[in-house]
C-alpha cells in the first residue's frame, strides 16, 4: 500500500510531504497564470491562454492531486478502481464524509470567488481585469480544491499495526 | 459530540489485529484507527455492526463521557 503512495519519490503517506506538494503546485500555477497574464494582449490570446490553465488544472486534478482518477495519488480515495491495483481498498463512511465536507468547504470557497469577480468587473467597481483574474482563479480552485484539501487536512496514514494498541484519549 | 469508545481495550482483549477488525465490520483499518483515538464518531449502523461483532450492547463500547478505568473498579470480593 505504501508503495501506491510514492509520488516523485516522496511519501505521500505523510501529511508533510503532501502539503509541500499543495503547497508547491499552487505557487506555480500562481506563477503560470501571471506570466500568461503578462502575454496576453487580444481577446483570443486570452481566451487560449485561460484554456491552457483549464487544461494545466485537469491535469493537476487527474495526476498531481489524484483526485478522481485511477492513476491518482489518492487512491483510497478512489471506490472503483477501473485497475482493480487496490480493490480491497475502497471508501467506508469516514473516508466518504471527510470528502464530502471537503467538496463543500472547496466550492464555498469558489462560488465567493465568483461572485466577488462578477461584482468586481461591473458598476459601480468597474474592474474588469480583476474580476476576470478571480473567474479564472475560481476554475482553477473549482478543478483542484477538494482534493488539495483533503490532501492538506488528512492525518498521516498508517500501514503498520502499532504493538500496543493506542488507547482512547480522556 | 465528543463520543469515547472502549475499543483498543476490546480489541486488545481478543487479540485482533486492527485489520481484522475492519474487515469484520467492512470498514478501512485506518477507520479503526481513528475510532480509538476518539478521531472520529462512527454512525449508528457502524457502532451497531461493531456491537454485534463484539457481543456487548452499544452502551458497553460507546459513550458520551468517559470511561472509568478499571482500576478505579472496586476488587471482587472486596466489599462489604
């Protein structure tokens, strides 16, 4: 199971180690959006320009993050695996509720995003660079939060049965 | 609600492996896990499954306050 877990060489067992991840894919997809950003002149550079984020984010989401896909570093995350490499793995009522909440914490998050973009680019603020930076932002956090979170907030996973069994805190 | 559960001892008692335990009530073992260290509240068909897998009530595994530990227990025969 361990070795599932191994993403460019590092644990992705431990919570550390993930959180460098999010942490690190984030700040280059940050790095990403201003240099193309400070490409795009026209409107059809901007549009390509905005599909290439989108295409950039799905494959954060499938490969990166995990996520949804088979291939994905969470894999226990994934019920069905179309691989069959993790069958007697598959998603009990904790690990459904902890994606659920994070799915909704994710999207709160995106639909602020949206709607402060949507006011930011009309009367009386008239800023439609920003307003449009946050919509792009928000398909980008739409793509990938959920699993950025669960990723950040999962405890370290355990593999090895401990010798003495932990006992419930007081 | 903070719930506190009797488990690792009643695992412990029986010698199972956490692994064993999860497969036994079709949870993850990782689950059990946070079940002992009081991480997580199960749902009731989760605590009902793990009752009838130990052969105690609900109220002997779950509950909302602390258990007393055993030692606090007065010894058989000791009373009056």
């Amino acid at each position: 199971m361990r070795d599932r877990m191994r993403f460019l060489g590092m644990d992705m067992a431990r919570r550390s180690n993930r959180r460098w991840l999010v942490a690190v894919t984030y700040v280059a997809l940050l790095a990403l959006g201003a240099t193309l950003w400070t490409l795009g002149g026209n409107r059809g550079e901007a549009i390509a320009f905005t599909l290439l984020l989108l295409v950039t984010s799905l494959f954060v989401n499938q490969i990166v993050f995990g996520g949804y896909g088979c291939w994905g570093l969470i894999r226990p995350f994934n019920t069905n695996s179309p691989l069959g490499s993790h069958a007697s793995r598959h998603n009990d009522e904790r690990d459904l509720r902890r994606r659920d909440r994070m799915h909704f914490y994710a999207y709160r998050i995106v639909v602020s995003l949206i709607v402060l973009g949507y006011f930011l680019g009309r009367d009386p603020f008239q800023h439609p660079q920003v307003g449009n930076a946050l919509l792009v932002g928000a398909l980008i956090l739409g793509l990938t939060l959920p699993q950025a979170l669960l990723l950040w907030i999962e405890p370290d996973m355990e593999f090895e049965e401990p010798a003495v069994p932990e006992y419930p805190r007081a | 609600m903070r719930i506190y559960n009797r488990l690792a001892v009643l695992r412990a008692e029986r010698g199972l492996t956490r692994q064993e335990l999860a497969g036994a009530v079709n949870v993850n073992y990782q689950t059990i896990g946070f079940l002992e260290r009081g991480d997580y509240g199960p749902s009731l068909a989760l605590a009902f499954a793990l009752s009838e897998f130990f052969g105690v009530p609900i109220e002997a595994i779950f509950s909302p306050r602390p258990f007393e530990p055993l030692k606090a227990w007065p010894a058989a025969g000791s009373g009056p």
